[in-house]
C-alpha cells in the first residue's frame, strides 16, 4: 500500500458493532478469560492488553501506523515528544557512556543534555551539524549514540542523513533522529541507516494543536527495550489522544502538502521583503544545503525562518502587529503561527549557543499554516511594513 492509503486504513479489528471508524478504548485495565490466560499474558508468553500503561487499542492502532509510514519493525507511543527524546536516552545510554548530539536542537532537548545528564553520569559532546568530516574528533571509546534531528528547531539546518548513517555505522553508534519537522511522509531516515526516530506527535502529525503526544520507531529489538523501559516508567498516551493522532495521521499527506506549498510561497516573498535580511527555507537554493535537503526530502517542509533588519525590537514589534497570524509557541497547526525563539523555545539556551546554530534576536519562526498564502502573506507584510 501507499503511504496515504496505510495512513487510512491501518486500523484495530472491527468489533461485533460493526463500526467503520476505529471507536476510542478510554478504559485503564483489562479482563481475562481465565487465571491461565492472565498468566500467560503477564508472563509475556504471549501478546495482548493488560493495563492500559503498558497498552491499549487505541494506541497500539497509532503506533502501528507510525511504523508502518516510517517502514520500520514497531514503534511506542509517548504522551509527549520530549517524554520519547528522554525515555531514548534513558533506555540505550547508562553511567559512563557519551553521547553525540547536533548543537542545532530543539530547546529542550539541548538543556536535557546540557544540564541533566552529568546527573546521571552520562557524558555528552555537541557537534556541528554542518561539518560532519569533524565528528571524528568527538568519538570516544565509550560514546554509543548519535542524536540529531533534521531540519533542526529553529534554525532549519540540515544534517546529510546519509553521511551520519554512515558514520554511525563505522562507530557502532545507535543513530538516533528526531524527525519531528519533515515527519515520515516527506522524509524516512530509516533508509540512510538511522535506528531510531522520535517524534512529537504534538506538532505536525495532529496538526490541529488538540493534544500532545510522541512517538519512537525503529526495529523490533530496540522497540521492545524502550517498550520495557516505558512500561516500568509510565510515560503512557492516552487512548484519547491515541485515537485523535491515528485519525489525524488519515490526513497528514494532503496537510503536509499545502504546507509546503504555503511555506515555499512565503519564503519566496519574503526574500524580496524591505525588512527581511536573511530568510531559511530548506528548498531555497539560498539554503546552505538545499542539495541535501532535495536528496533526503521530498518537500521543503512547513516552516520558514526570518530575519527582520531592525533587531530585537523590530522582531517584537513585528509580532505585536500580526492580525491575523497566531502567536504562539506551537507549530505544525493548521493555523499560520510566529514565534521569536531566543525569547521563547531557546531562552534557557545561552546566547553563544543559540548563536552558533544561527538563532539570533532578530530571527522569526514561521508555522506556516494551511489558510489561504494570500492572506498569510498580506498579514506578514502588513505586520513587517508596521514594525518599521
């Protein structure tokens, strides 16, 4: 089957009721039909529900479909993205291993790193995303992971997935990708040796801003040890955000496709804008590593990076003057959001960090949404002609 159609019709068995869509199973636990079958359910003799912790229809009819759009073994399902980045972490790296990080990260993620875990004993290098020839001289005898997401938040680097599969396996390093931003329909990093995605279904996949959610993919065996890493945990998805994401997934294509359209759009027009210095698109041929990202992506994505030209203050006058456009830390919404980073999603990160993978107080992220570019453009440009 194709991608959309898996997307749709991947789904828990139909019950006696004979209903079409998949109906949301919001109970914590489950009965057996005998002390031998909870037995042997417990005992892992064979698969089946047992408390809704460990799983629940509803979300293993999501992570099923998250496999099978990443074409992997299995995935887990998380109640966040950053519940799946940790419960990773957690699960493959133990006191006294290193870990290899892009410096271009999601917020979060890099103040997980950066500040929690020498707690644990677990030691870690960032690397430059755009030099991957120099990783080299980070590996240690004891590092046993590589974690980078691409296009990177909020910069829109782009790491050659290729190249890191490659390194990855030269070193015997799980290669770890956050794919949170291409999601699986416009990029599967599976096919250039990653072992394990992540995603916070938060984002594209529900694409609405409903719930919150995350998800880890990969083969068989790596699943199955998050999976009993998360069952003692409890890191769990509800079955109703469960439920929300599978329908959401019925979508995603056409959604992710009008995104990219919309966002191409607006990065075209704002690269001839007065106002704007610098504008990164990953499918702009002004992009760094648009080669890259054309050899790996199918589309550009759905969000566009600024720079407005008079600095922090033009940056804020710009986003109190949007009419329409949402302010919000969000992204991947069907509405068009902005947001200022290094105020927001990178505040904790210092400054010369947030320098160096391009996060400057001028800079603007765009989530570009799936209303009509005309207006998505009329509202930028009005808000960027205000803040002059």
């Amino acid at each position: 089957m194709k991608f959309e159609t898996k997307a749709i019709r991947i789904q828990t068995e139909r019950s006696q009721h004979r209903e079409h869509g998949t109906p949301i199973f919001p109970t914590s636990s489950f009965v057996f039909d005998d002390a031998e079958q909870m037995r042997v359910l417990f005992a892992g003799e064979e698969t089946g529900n047992i408390y809704s912790r460990f799983t629940n229809p509803s979300v293993r009819e999501f992570e099923l479909k998250i496999a099978a759009l990443e074409e992997v073994d299995d995935a887990f399902a998380t109640s966040t993205g950053m519940s799946a980045v940790f419960a990773v972490f957690m699960t493959f790296l133990k006191k006294g291993d290193h870990v290899l990080a892009s410096r271009a990260l999601f917020g979060s993620t890099f103040n997980l790193l950066n500040n929690r875990m020498s707690d644990w004993g677990i030691e870690y290098d960032f690397v430059d995303p755009q030099t991957p020839k120099n990783w080299e001289e980070k590996i240690r005898p004891n590092t046993k992971m590589l974690f980078i997401e691409t296009p990177s938040n909020p910069g829109l680097a782009i790491i050659d997935l290729e190249k890191a599969g490659q390194f990855s396996k030269n070193h015997q390093l799980i290669f770890c990708v956050d794919n949170c931003f291409a999601t699986p329909y416009l990029q599967q990093p599976v096919k250039f040796g990653a072992d394990i995605l992540v995603h916070s279904a938060t984002k594209f996949i529900d694409g609405q801003g409903r719930v919150m959610g995350g998800a880890i993919a990969g083969s068989q065996d790596l699943v199955d040890e998050v999976r009993s890493f998360c069952r003692s945990t409890g890191p769990s998805l509800s079955p109703f955000n469960a439920w929300v994401l599978s329908k959401s997934l019925e979508t995603l294509a056409v959604r992710m496709d009008r995104h990219c359209e919309n966002a191409m759009a607006l990065a075209k027009f704002l690269t001839t804008h007065s106002e704007v210095s610098k504008v990164n698109y990953p499918f702009l041929e002004s992009h760094p590593a648009c080669h890259i990202a054309k050899k790996q992506m199918s589309q550009g994505g759905g969000l566009v990076t600024f720079e407005v030209k008079g600095g922090l203050q033009q940056g804020q006058d710009f986003l109190n003057a949007m009419s329409m456009l949402s302010l919000s830390a969000n992204l991947g919404d069907t509405r068009t959001i902005a947001t200022h980073p290094a105020s927001t999603t990178h505040a904790k990160v210092a400054e010369e960090a947030r320098l160096k993978v391009g996060i400057t107080n001028s800079l603007i992220r765009v989530s570009v949404g799936l209303e009509h570019i005309d207006d998505i453009i009329s509202d930028v440009d009005n808000a960027l002609k205000k803040s002059k």
